[in-house]
C-alpha cells in the first residue's frame, strides 16, 4: 500500500506521519515513512538546492526537473523496493505536490507535469492520498513561527519566504486536485488540533484499510 500526505507549508504533514506509521504498524503492517525531496542520500543534497532560501531564481523547469530528479532516486531506490517486499510505504509530498507547485501555481501546467510522470515512472500512483488542509494564512504563520523557534530549518524555508498569494494558489491547487481524484484524496481538517487531525486521519484509514479487505476478499 503506498499512501501520500500532502498540504500547504504549516499543514501538519511530518507530525502525523508518526501517528501513522504507529497505527499501522499496530495492524500489523510493516511500514516505510519517506519524503520529498529528500528521502534518499542523493535526494538530500537535490533538497538543500530546491529549499534553499539563497536559490530563489531557480527556473520552474529546472525546480521541476529537479524535483522529478529526486523522484527518480527515491521511487528506484526506495518506494518499488519497499512496496515489492510488502511494505506499506508512507511518504511526506509526492506527484501531487509537483502537479500544484510547478504544474499550477509556477505556470508550467499541471498537464505537463503528469504527462512526465507518466513517461519517466509509469505513472506510479498512491493508494490513498491524505491532503492536510488549512487557510494559506494559517499554515503560513505556523511555518514562520517554527522557523523561528528552532524547530524548522531556516535552511530550508524557500518555500516560506514566499507570498501569501503564492500559498493561496498551492491551496486552490490542492482542493481543485482533490475534486479530480475524490476516489484516492480524503480531505483532513488541519485547523483542528494536533490530536483532533490525528484522530481524523485514524478513522479514514481504518475504513480505507476495511473497505480494502473486503474489495480483496470478493475478488478472491
């Protein structure tokens, strides 16, 4: 099983992968928790380039092309690996995350963007997507103010530096992606409490992984 989280910069992501992970784990499942970029030793150093504050000309093409650079790393090394040895894999951002930001919010089109996921990994797609919603104003201030305690990396904080219009247009990005694909997103209420977002997210998996067995047992 191969599950995304996916939000605006302050949305809760990395916290509630923990929680994630603990649970399924707790169903027996063993788990893998990844990100992107950065989930591999190469990605690491592509994810210092793409999240430094310093390299904020960097062209919509090359970010594009560097985040697909990361994908290539982590979907080889990582995600097929992982899910061929039945592992369930749980990753911090994925394709959707290109398809908004470089696709819909830097103008290179979210068309373009999944025709090249396409071609470069065979379409490889999530099972269940969790999109950690919240206003872009909200997650925005949640970000700088972690930054300023220490307990985000100011190294890495491009992406805040950015407007609020910018985080306005990912959010708008996200909820328009989540309409397309109801199948695979489930919207979280990332307003809420870190408990209260953590029981949210505990009750759609538990129904997904139901409705999952069940799909399994009648094509048996």
């Amino acid at each position: 099983m191969f599950i995304t989280l996916e939000g605006i910069e302050g949305s809760g992501k990395t916290t509630q992968i923990e929680h994630i992970v603990r649970f399924l784990e707790g169903k027996g499942r063993r788990c893998i928790a990844t990100r992107e970029p950065g989930g591999t030793v190469i990605g690491s150093r592509i994810r210092s380039i793409l999240l430094d504050p310093e390299c904020r000309d960097l062209h919509p093409k090359a970010e594009l092309l560097l985040y697909m650079a990361d994908r290539a790393q982590h979907i080889h090394t990582i995600i097929l690996p992982g899910l061929a040895a039945g592992r369930t894999v749980v990753c911090d951002r994925y394709l959707d995350a290109t398809l908004v930001y470089q696709g819909a919010v830097r103008g290179l089109g979210p068309e373009f963007a999944g025709r090249l996921h396409q071609l470069v990994f065979d379409d490889l797609q999530p099972d269940l997507t969790l999109l950690l919603d919240l206003p872009a104003r909200t997650g925005l201030n949640r970000a700088i103010g972690q930054i300023a305690d220490g307990s985000r990396n100011q190294a890495e904080s491009r992406f805040e530096e950015e407007a609020l219009s910018f985080h306005e247009k990912v959010r708008t990005g996200y909820l328009d992606l989540a309409r397309q694909n109801a199948r695979r997103f489930r919207i979280i209420d990332a307003t809420r409490t870190q408990n209260q977002v953590r029981e949210q997210i505990l009750e759609v998996l538990s129904v997904f992984i139901q409705s999952s067995i069940q799909t399994k047992k009648q094509a048996e």
